[in-house]
C-alpha cells in the first residue's frame, strides 16, 4: 500500500466510523448514569428502517434524520423504563430489543417493499464534501462535535454530575436530592436518541437505502469502544475511530485481492482490531460502581 493508497484508506475510514461514534458516546452518558443497553444493535436496526421509510416518503433526508432520532428516542424511552422504573433485567431486555428487532424489520421490508432484502435508495442525500474522490457526510464533522459536547457535559456541567454520582453511588445521590430515576432516565434516552441518529446515517447516509441486518454488529462494537475509552466520550471516539480504520482497510483489501476466499478474511480486520484494543486496554477500565444495577429506595 503506498502513501496515497494509506490517505485514501484514512478518508474512508471517516464514514466508517461515524455510527460507531454516535452509538458509542450517547452508550457512555447512559452507562455513566448505571444503565447498560445492549440493545444498541436494535436500535441501529429500527431507526435505519423508520429513517428509510421517512425518507422515502415524507420528505427526504431532513426527514429520515429526525425520524431516526425520534426512533432512538422512543426506545431509549422504553428501555428506561424497563430498566428503571420495572427495574428489569436490563440484558434480557436488550436481548429482547436485538432479536425483535432483526425479524421486525425484515418482516417490515417485506410488508412494505416486497422482498426481505432492500429498501427502494434515498433520492436526496444530506449535503458533503469531496475529499480524494470520496463524498464525506457533514455528519462525519457532527458525531465529532457531538462527542466533544457529551465530554464537556459529563466532565464540566452539574448535570453531568448528577449522572456521573447516580452511576457510582445512587444512595448516596439520593439522600443529596438527586432523583436517581429521573437522572436515568434522561441518560438512556440521550444515548438512545444518539443510536437512533447513527442508525439514520447507515441507512440515509452511508448506504442510502436499508439493507437487511445492515448493523453488521455494530451496536456490540459500541459497545466494546464505550469499555475501550474507559467510560470517556472522547475515548469512544478513538475507538471508534480505530474501527473505522480497520473497516476501510478491509474494504480496499477485499476490493484489491479481487474475488478470493481471502477477501471475506479481509472484513474481519475491523472486529479484531477492536478486540486486540479493548484486551490492551482492560487493565485501565473503571466501570461506573452501580452499572446495571437496579436501584430501589428504601
């Protein structure tokens, strides 16, 4: 690969990585408040189906975007309540949200477009630039912006404060007045509202159109970034970032090796690159004390 092909890779790279950063920082705010969600793959599924449909039919891409995020909004909404005030199991309930969510919508795919495959393309694609050839989204620039502001909320903000001591020690948090379900509930909501904007950008942005189990794990992957950054937004950017690399590098690779047996070896590159970052980074990870833990006043 020479210099040229490297820079390439790089730019490719930024699509690659955006859903897994938007996944990712909105799971850190809601981990951070001590609800887990490993529903994001759900999530990623819906929202890429509603935005399509959206797109397709009421009014473009302004239109799938926000129909995305009113998506991850609801199910944030759900699961929060599931989590925090039934006080469920919030891995059986993501468990739940996962598989629902992969034969509702090729259920939903048939019901509407007559195959279990793929939607009809967007027509309209949110504004870009070019850069080496390559369109590249304004919601590249976004997930990085927003990903700085969930830094400076959890970092800098009394909110952030509140979320940050439901998550380590809800007792305490309580007898302080802080409203532990309250405080949680807008984590989770947050977070999904942020899987449901990378689920629009699969399906409006990066594809165009929504292809069956297009997720392609990427909800676990989110989830392996949010352990690899140590619970921190701008370090689930990195990791995000990390995988966005190693995707684009799969792909330049399955396209040069031509059609081989090698090239379905070459999509694994990005999965075991994020399993090689978070086993080096393990020994630093410092989970939030109350994380999935149900609380109950007394």
């Amino acid at each position: 690969m020479n210099v040229h092909d490297l820079a390439l890779v790089g730019v490719l790279s930024l699509s690659s990585m955006t859903p897994i950063a938007l996944t990712a920082v909105g799971e850190v705010i809601a981990e951070r408040s001590g609800v887990v969600n490993i529903g994001l793959e759900g999530i990623l599924l819906i929202s890429a189906w509603t935005s399509v449909y959206a797109g397709l039919y009421w009014g473009g891409w302004p239109a799938g975007y926000l129909m995305g995020l009113l998506t991850g909004l609801l199910l944030g909404l759900l699961h929060a309540a599931i989590a925090v005030y039934a006080r469920g199991d919030q891995i059986i309930a993501g468990i739940g949200l996962n598989i629902a969510a992969a034969g509702g919508t090729t259920l939903a795919t048939r019901a509407v477009w007559g195959n279990y495959a793929q939607s009809p393309r967007v027509p309209q694609a949110p504004p870009s630039i070019t850069i080496m050839g390559q369109r590249v989204s304004i919601m590249v620039f976004a997930a990085v912006v927003i990903a700085f502001l969930a830094w400076w909320l959890l970092e800098k903000t009394r909110t952030g404060l509140r979320i940050k001591a439901v998550g380590d020690d809800p007792r305490a948090a309580d007898a302080l007045g802080i409203s532990v379900e309250k405080t949680r509930l807008l984590a989770t909501v947050l977070g999904g509202s942020l899987a449901g904007l990378a689920g629009a950008y699969m399906s409006i942005d990066y594809l165009g159109s929504f292809v069956k189990l297009m997720s392609a794990g990427r909800g676990f992957i989110a989830l392996a970034a949010v352990a690899f950054s140590g619970w921190d937004p701008l370090g689930a950017l990195l990791g995000s970032i990390i995988f966005g690399f190693g995707d684009a590098l799969g792909r330049y690779y399955s396209i040069t090796s031509g059609a081989t047996a090698n090239a379905y070896l070459y999509y694994t590159i990005p999965y075991i690159l994020t399993l090689l970052a978070v086993a080096a980074t393990a020994w630093r990870a410092k989970m939030p004390r109350a994380l999935g833990q149900p609380y109950k006043r007394e």
